[in-house]
C-alpha cells in the first residue's frame, strides 16, 4: 500500500502509474481483505 520499491521514473505517465493515490490504496486494501 505504499510506493513500490524503485527510483521515481522521469516521464509523467510512469510516474502517475509509480505514485499510490486513493484509488490504489482502495484496491489494495480490498485484494488484503479478499486475501485473508
């Protein structure tokens, strides 16, 4: 649920992609429900 483990890419598409926003915590916190 938090920023992967690499360098921040330069391109503003990879970056927005690299960065957790809200919906990404969202669906990661549900997949951690689902999972257990």
């Amino acid at each position: 649920m938090a920023y992967p483990d690499i360098p921040i890419p330069f391109a503003p598409t990879m970056e927005q992609w690299a960065l957790p926003n809200a919906d990404k915590i969202v669906a990661a916190f549900h997949q951690m429900l689902s999972e257990s």
